[in-house]
C-alpha cells in the first residue's frame, strides 16, 4: 500500500477477503486505486525559514485499537529536521489510549531552521497494535527571510527633506518587485508616517523623509520589507536641527459658539473646548454618557477649527459643524435627520466626525436639524431634514443624508441657517431665503414656505434689499448687516425680537432702532441672532442687545424684555459674539470669554448652575482661575480724534529665546510716533525684548492714539527680530 504526495492511496498483493480496498477481491502483482478512499485535501502552510508552525490540529481514530501510535516524517530534514517536530507538545513515537474513546484530537507544533528554505513533505503516520497503518501528508513552504542593507541614522535642519538615501532589497524565493515597504514614525508630530516614502525598483530603492514645517527634535523612524511571509526591519534615528524662524505675530482668530444650552470656543493655540448640556453628545467629548458639564472640557483630536457654528434651535437635536484650516468639514452631536452627513442609524455622534464629500468649504451653518455649507468656489450645499423645502433643492419633504448642491445659487458670499430655513448672499450684495415661511421670515412678502431661493425684498416691498455685507438667522426671524454698517430685521416680531420697538411681525426688512430709541442703530460690524435675542457689536467694541430677557438674556443686569437695543454691561473691545437658545457668549480682544442668561445645565462655563443677568468669565477646567484663549493683533482699527486705544496681541517664536519688538508710525500727522508705544509693567515703551517659551504665544499690548484735530488712515508699524 502506498500514498502519493498528491495524496491519492494505491494497494497491491493479496485480496482474498477485499483487503485492497478496489472493490474487487482479485489479486493484484500491480499498484491500483483504491475505491472510495476519501479525497485528500492538501494542506499546505507558508512559514518563515527559522520559524514557528503551531497548534495544528487533527483527529484520531480507530473503533477496534485501544491504543495507537504517531508519527511525523519530514522530506527535508535540513529544512524542518525530525528532532524539531513534536506532537502533543512532547516526543514523536507517542502511544496515544485511545481506550473508551471514539475520537483523539491531537495538536503538531514545528520548527524550521535558519537559514534554509524550500518546500517540504510532512507525513503524519499512525499504526495500531496489530500494525494496521494510516497517514496523511500536509506541506509546509518555509521562506527565505526578505534582507535589507543598512540605513544609518541621519539629521537635517528644519523644513528640509532627507534624501533620497540609496538601499537595496533582496529575498530568496520571492521576486522583489512583489516585496512591500513600509515606515512608521515614533513622532508624527516631528516626520509624519505619510512623509517617509519610497521610490525605486528592484533591489534598489531609495527612502525620502520630510520633516513637518516649522518642526525640530529627535524620532526613531522604523523601515519594514515584507515578502508576506516573514519581515526584515530596521531603526533609524532622525535629528532635525531648530533653525532661527522670525518670531511671528498671532494669526490665528479665536473662535467662540453657543448652541443650546451649550457652548464652544476654538482657542488660539488650536485647542477646542465646550461645556454645557451634553444631550446629544454636542461637547464633543466622546461621552455616549451625554454628561454635562459646568466646566470647559478639552475637545481631544481636533484639528485646527476656523470656523465653527452651533444649531442653537431646538432642546434636543443640537449639532455642531466646522471647519478646519484645510477646507475639510466636521461635524458631531444630534444626528436624527441626517444633518451631520450621514445615515441617522447614528442617531448621535459623540466626537468630531469629518464630513469626507466635502472639501475645499469656505463656511459652515448648523440650522433646525439641517446643515449648510458654503465653499470657495461661491457654490452652496446642503443636507439634513427638507421637511419645508429648507435645503433648496426643490423639492419639500424627506431627508438628504448627503450634501447636495443648490445649484439655482452661485458666487455666494455669506450663509446662515435658522428654524427650518436658510439665507445667502450674494457678491452682489443681494439676500436670497428658502424654507419655512410662516412668520415671514423669508422676506419675500409670501408667507408661504419655499423650496427654491427667492429673493428678500425691501423696505415696504419695494425693489429689493441689497448692500447687504452679512446676514444673521434666527429661529423665526432673520436679520441683515449693510455696508452702510445699518442693521435691518424682518419675520416674527413677538418678544421683542426685531429691534424696532414693538412686536408686530414684518413681511419686509425694517431698519433696527438706536440704542436706547435713539435714531437707528448704525456703525455695527457684526450682529448675531438666536431663539427670541439678538446682539450686535459697535465699532467702538461695545455690544448691544435686544429682545426677550428671560434668565438675564441681554446681560443688562436684569430680567426685563426691551424692544430696541441696549448696551450689554461691563464689555468692552468685544471682537466676537454668538447667541444660543437661551445664552449669549463673548470674546474681548484681551482673549477672556465671557457669557451670560440661563445657566441650567452649566453653559455659562462658570463652574457652576446660576443664572447671570450680567457677563461672567468662563472659568479654566480646574475653577482656579478665568479661561483665556488668547488675543490676536487686528490688522484694521478705527479710533477718533485724539483718542487713545489699547491693542491686545501674542507673539510666538518657534525656538524660544530673547525678542525684540519697536513699534513705529508710517504717518506721523496721523499717528505721531510717541503716541505709539508697548504698555508693560515697567512702564512704556517704544522698543521691549521678550523671552519667549518655545512655540508659546505671549501677550503684548500696544497703545496708539491719534494726533490733534486729524483725521484720515494712518498706518503703523512693528518690527521684530
């Protein structure tokens, strides 16, 4: 009897009682087949030379021996010698009791040896004790090792790439264009992973390795060749060198947002943080928990936010949307239609999420349960709920899952969503509306929803608006800034909420009331609106409020409605704003953020559930001290005859060290050069040396003042080295 290495079994000889297994009883002086014996699955194993086969498992049995015998051949004992194969985890030849036992599971552990390679035989043979014999046969491949030639260590300065550095690849049985190269870096702070690449051919490739901009130290870099099988690896060192980068000036704008009953800010060194109601998983935090917090909480594995927006509209679908410094859109919280860009079998979203269809996006809005999007090509998309045409798409109904285009809009310039609709403008100034229409919040004059764009009229429905240089939505109203810095609102007017001194609705844009009645309400540079207030900015700094004032809205210090606008106590150079449901957040140029109105849930950021009816600072994590998020030197202020300004700013320099800043003036009518100094605790100064913490922003402030009975632009310099 015999089996082939294909495994098929012939017999030859006596087959007096059928003992060849052909089906016949007729002796055979020659091999046959034998009939019916059961097809042999090869198996066949792939392992590198100097490597481990383990638990390979496989069945014994023989109804008529209580006990049997195994034992594996090898074809290649130089490959996988005899003495490296072991069944049972113990010695070959075991006699294995098969007493009282129908099936025996055995298991084969092997070796192969270092160095050598090729395919080998392994027959796995079992005899009882009347030497009845069984086998079977398996193949195992060992692999010759992949090798690799030595790359040494290597150092560069900053912002310059190394190589290409020549090295050669080579394997034994494998053809070494199907081999693979990796890298992996300890610091991809430092030399991301996607920065090692690798060109070349054949045995002979070459690694290139970019550092990131503006980076310096020390990583381990580690080069991987795989055949598959088996690696071959080694570990190089990389030294990137500081070189003296120009100190800079901050560049990066602080960002703050309220939603409802939460809010957020993006801090000048990139980090972002929230607090407030969690319900929806809107802080961001990564809490399936949906824990509150009175508290800012660091928003862990962001990238850098520029813009940031939050759907303030409703008690429990609150979403958030951004956008990083690369284009890309990201978005988390309330889910329930769709409106973070995906399937709502997620029906919340605990951590940024990046939106991938979506590149290259100027600005974000987050509306009632529906998103928009603005990029920088003018086009505007959309997705989330259309349940009145708020999408724009013509049509009414559904969801849309996906952003998709509205392409009756293009060359838009501002976007903003509110309760169930949208705004836009456009470069020429004009104000187009779509959605629900019930409070006449569209602008149109209809009162009836729409599904497409239409254009916001004028004033008494004459002509239409334009000049329009930014817009706000509101949950049933919408209000617009124009060029002329003039504020004009239109829509549901109950509580208060346009600013005109009463409360009736308006079909057309009317012009926002003066502070304190007093004429209208000019020299505004931004405006922000919510569920039922609003706020706006003055070239000067100070803020404005208007509306309803339920829990101290308006930080006027009390709980009274006001239907025109009213000074917001204790702010001062206010540079950013938004509104929320029922809050409001500030940002003043010295980076303190400041909020105020109901504070049920902690989204004042105070450390604790009080109501303000004045601005409070958000405190730090801990509660010792007031959250800062650093202030930015503005490239453009306005001050009047002989006034004086303070100018808050940071300055950072990548190495660290001793820098000099001194400040002068281009126009010295304008701005004499002695009104132009750095204000420190020393006194003031025309020149002051920092010693600045690598890459750590540090604030200076600057006073200017104007020169007597002048007016006009000056300019004003500050030189560092």
């Amino acid at each position: 009897m015999a089996v082939f290495d294909n495994g098929d079994v012939v017999a030859w000889g006596n087959n007096t009682t059928g003992n060849l297994g052909d089906g016949t009883t007729t002796e055979r002086t020659y091999p046959v087949s034998v009939a019916d014996a059961p097809a042999k699955t090869h198996h066949y194993f792939r392992i590198p030379d100097s490597g481990y086969l383990e638990n390979i498992k496989f069945l014994l049995s023989d109804p008529d021996s209580d006990f049997l015998t195994v034992q594996v051949e090898s074809s290649d004992n130089a490959v996988i010698p005899y003495s490296q194969i072991f069944v049972r985890e113990s010695s070959q030849a075991d006699l294995i009791d098969m007493t009282a036992i129908s099936l025996k599971e055995l298991t084969l552990n092997l070796q192969s040896n270092a160095g050598v390679y090729g395919e080998v035989a392994l027959t796995v043979t079992v005899w009882d004790e009347n030497s009845q014999v069984g086998s079977s046969i398996f193949f195992v491949d060992v692999m010759a090792s992949p090798q690799m030639t030595a790359i040494t260590s290597q150092s560069t300065n900053e912002d310059t790439a190394i190589g290409p550095i020549a090295f050669t690849i080579t394997d034994a049985d494998t053809p070494v264009n199907d081999l693979t190269l990796k890298a992996f870096s300890s610091d991809e702070i430092l030399v991301s992973n996607g920065n090692v690449t690798f060109t070349g051919s054949g045995n002979n490739r070459f690694i290139t390795i970019e550092p990131e901009a503006d980076q310096f130290g020390e990583c381990t870099i580690q080069v991987i060749v795989n055949d598959g099988v088996s690696t071959a690896e080694q570990t190089i060192t990389v030294t990137v060198m500081p070189v003296n980068d120009a100190p800079a000036f901050t560049t990066t704008v602080p960002l703050v947002a309220a939603g409802n009953q939460h809010s957020m800010i993006a801090a000048i060194d990139s980090s972002a943080w929230s607090w407030g109601n969690n319900q929806s998983g809107q802080l961001g935090i990564d809490d399936p928990l949906t824990t509150s917090s009175v508290v800012p909480e660091y928003v862990a594995n962001t990238p850098k936010f520029e813009i940031i927006d939050a759907g303030f509209r409703d008690l429990t679908r609150n979403h958030i949307l951004a956008v990083d410094n690369l284009g890309n859109v990201w978005g988390w919280g309330s889910n329930t239609s769709g409106q973070l860009g995906e399937n709502p079998t997620n029906a919340e979203i605990f951590s940024p999420q990046q939106i991938s269809t979506l590149t290259n996006v100027k600005s974000v809005a987050a509306g009632l349960e529906h998103s928009i999007a603005l990029k920088h090509d003018g086009t505007v998309w959309t997705w989330g709920c259309n349940a009145y045409g708020q999408l724009g798409l013509g049509t009414t109904g559904g969801e849309s899952y996906a952003p998709t285009q509205v392409t009756s809009l293009s060359n838009v310039e501002q976007i903003d969503a509110g309760g169930y609709f949208s705004m836009a403008v456009l470069d020429d100034g004009t104000v187009w509306t779509w959605g629900k229409n019930c409070y006449k919040q569209l602008g149109d004059g209809s009162g009836v929803n729409q599904n497409l764009p239409v254009q916001v009229k004028g004033p008494d429905g004459i002509g239409y608006l334009t000049d329009v240089s930014d817009i706000s939505a509101g949950y049933y109203c919408a209000f617009a800034l124009k060029n002329d810095d003039s504020v004009w609102g239109w829509g549901k007017g109950e509580s208060n909420r346009l600013g005109d001194g009463n409360n009736i609705n308006k079909l057309y844009p009317g012009q926002v009331h003066g502070v304190d009645d007093n004429g209208f309400l000019t020299d505004v540079i931004d405006i922000a609106t919510g569920y039922s207030h609003s706020l706006a900015i003055k070239f000067d700094g100070s803020l404005v409020a208007w509306g309803k004032n339920d829990s101290g809205l308006l930080g006027i210090g009390n709980t009274s409605a006001v239907s025109v606008p009213v000074a917001v106590q204790g702010l001062t150079e206010v540079k950013f704003i938004d509104v929320g449901y029922d809050h409001s957040i500030a940002y003043q140029a010295d980076g303190s953020v400041w909020t105020w109105g109901n504070n049920n849930v902690g989204q004042l950021g105070d450390g604790s559930t009080s109501s303000s009816y004045v601005p409070v600072q958000v405190v730090t994590p801990d509660m010792s001290d007031v959250f800062n998020i650093g202030a930015f030197l503005p490239d453009k202020i306005i001050c009047y005859e002989e006034e004086d300004r303070l100018i808050h700013f940071s300055v950072s320099d990548a190495e660290g060290g001793i820098i000099t800043l001194e400040s002068s003036s281009l126009n010295d009518v304008l701005l004499p050069s002695g009104n132009i100094y750095f204000v420190t605790a020393t006194g003031d100064h025309s020149m002051i040396s920092l010693n600045l913490a690598a890459g750590e922003p540090q604030m200076v402030s600057l006073h200017v003042g104007s020169g007597y009975d002048e007016y006009g632009q000056g300019q004003y310099f500050i030189d560092h080295c």
